[in-house]
C-alpha cells in the first residue's frame, strides 16, 4: 500500500498532493492509498470533500485516527 505522509504539509499543498496522486493513479484503477493526516479534522474534512467530489470511497481506521485508507469506487 503506497503512503502519503502530510505531516509538515500546508493544507492546501497537500490536498494538491493527494488528488494529484489519486488522479494520475486512477487511470489504471489501481488506488489503494494510507494518508497521514496526523491529528487534523480540518485537513481530514477538506480530504473527505475532495474524495466526495470524486467518488473515492474511504475510510479512518478506529485503531488510528490520523490516517485514512483510500480506494477508487469510480471516477466521473
């Protein structure tokens, strides 16, 4: 499982991060991704929004709220 780390990142550098990676990587349906958000509901609610918009299904795992496992449902 690839791994994004966002700690140190600014809000808005990591969430280009993340949807570049998931964007590009979507293509071949192949997204099985750990983010690191640390402990941040902001940056986890604004990584939910993009997720959201497209179709990306996850989930924060009970055992670590700071990371969130991330799948391609569909795109479009």
């Amino acid at each position: 499982m690839y791994v994004i780390d966002l700690h140190g990142y600014k809000h808005k550098d990591a969430l280009i991060k993340v949807e570049e990676y998931l964007l590009l990587n979507s293509v071949t349906k192949i997204i099985d991704v750990k983010i690191v958000t640390g402990n941040s509901p902001t940056l986890q609610n604004k990584l939910i929004k993009m997720f959201d918009n497209y179709n990306f299904s996850y989930y924060i795992p009970p055992h670590n709220t700071g990371e969130m496992i991330v799948s391609d449902n569909e795109i479009l």
